[in-house]
C-alpha cells in the first residue's frame, strides 16, 4: 500500500506542473487572439478595396488630402451636375446621419492609414450622387461603432465639393467577408454602409451595414471658374 501512495504522489508531482503549463499556453492563446485579429483587419480583410496599398506597390508613399468639405452649403444647386473624381487618398466626402451622431469624413481609397482618419469608398464603386452603388466602410470599434442603430426610414447624407446627396435607409444587411454581392455593382442609385460584426475575441468574419436608397440630390451650381455661387 506505501509503494502504490508513493506511485501516485510521484505521478501527481510530474503531472502538475505539465497541467500548470497546458493552462498558461491555453490563456496566452486566448489573450493573444483579440491583438491578432486587430491586426488582421488592417493588413487584410479590411473592406474590399481592389486598390489598397500593400507594400512594395507601386502606390506605396500614400498622400493624403484632408479636404474642407462644407455641410452648410446655402447657394443655389440643381438636380443634375458634375462629378468631381477624387485621387486616391483624397478625403472627397463627409457622411452624416440621422439614426445617429455621425460626422465621419470619408476618404477616396481604402488602407490602413485612411481607415484610421475616417471611413473609406471603395474606388471600384461608384461616387455619390452616380447611378451606381457607393460602397463605403469604417472599423466598427471607431467610426462605425454604431451603425447597429440605423433602421429602415433614417436618412443618410453625403456631402460633397460638388453636392449633397440624401440616402434613406431601406434595409439592413449581414453577410461574410467573402461574400460580394452587397458590395458588387448595381442599377440603382444606393448607398451601401457595412463594417465588421462586433466580437468580442476580435474581428469577425461576419460584415454588417445597411442599404440605403438615393433619395435626394443637390449638385452646387458651380461659376465659369470652377467655384461654387
């Protein structure tokens, strides 16, 4: 009976300490996983843009344009204008909200570096105020922290240096990172808003946003010099 205790107490001695280290290797993956994720989401499943910045591209050395884009504009305006393209990089839009405070500038071009200034257009998709689908996104822990609250009806408004354009929101969306078809191309003059679900071990594979319905534009009537009245 001695030998069989002295057994058992050798067993224990040996295996405690290799219980101790599984538990430790366990809770350091587990703390390891939410700062992984946070970097996967600005090296790689950020938002779809087919022209994001990677290094060694020939786009490395990105310039970023700050713009002043008025949210007051008071001149006269028509249905119909111009569209003034952006370069890459280049903040060409303000987006508001009234589901929720919301005042993020929204850059030309999605990266690392511009996801941290605001929200980002995809360049593939289409300006504000075109027949097409705009696309833009934000981290859902800065910008898009409560894109959550929108609901059908809210209105969204983009402000531009060449118009205003207002979106109503018409339905909302959840779908994998890998799948596109919110984001592909459509017909319709919509708004599409969409970031990461929220996670609590980081970031998901899982998108969230809305649709919204173009349903109101205003082009600034603009001088012979390019100026607006």
């Amino acid at each position: 009976m001695k030998n069989v205790k002295e057994k058992n107490n050798a067993l224990l001695l040996v295996l405690t300490p290799v219980i101790i280290l599984l538990l430790c290797v366990g809770i350091l993956i587990v703390a390891l996983i939410k700062p992984y994720n946070k970097m996967s989401v600005y090296l790689n499943l950020a938002f779809m843009d087919e022209f994001k910045t990677n290094p060694g591209d020939e786009t490395n050395g990105l310039v970023i344009v700050d713009g002043n884009i008025k949210t007051d504009y008071s001149g006269e305006t028509q249905t119909e204008g111009e569209l003034i393209i952006p370069s890459f990089g280049e903040q060409y839009a303000v987006l508001q909200s009234s589901g929720f405070e919301l005042s993020v500038p929204v850059y030309w071009g999605s990266t690392s570096e511009l996801l941290e200034r605001g929200a980002c257009q995809a360049t593939y998709s289409k300006l504000a105020g075109a027949a097409g689908n705009t696309v833009i996104s934000a981290h859902e822990d800065t910008f898009f922290a409560d894109l959550d609250v929108l609901k059908e009806g809210d209105t969204v408004t983009l402000y531009t240096n060449y118009g205003e354009f207002v979106y109503t929101v018409s339905s909302l969306i959840s779908f994998n990172k890998n799948d596109n078809r919110y984001v592909n191309p459509t017909n319709d003059e919509c708004l599409t808003l969409y970031t990461c679900k929220k996670d609590i071990l980081g970031s998901s594979d899982e998108r969230i946003g809305v649709i919204c319905k173009l349903t109101e534009k205003k082009f600034y009537v603009m001088t012979e010099e390019g100026t607006e009245n």
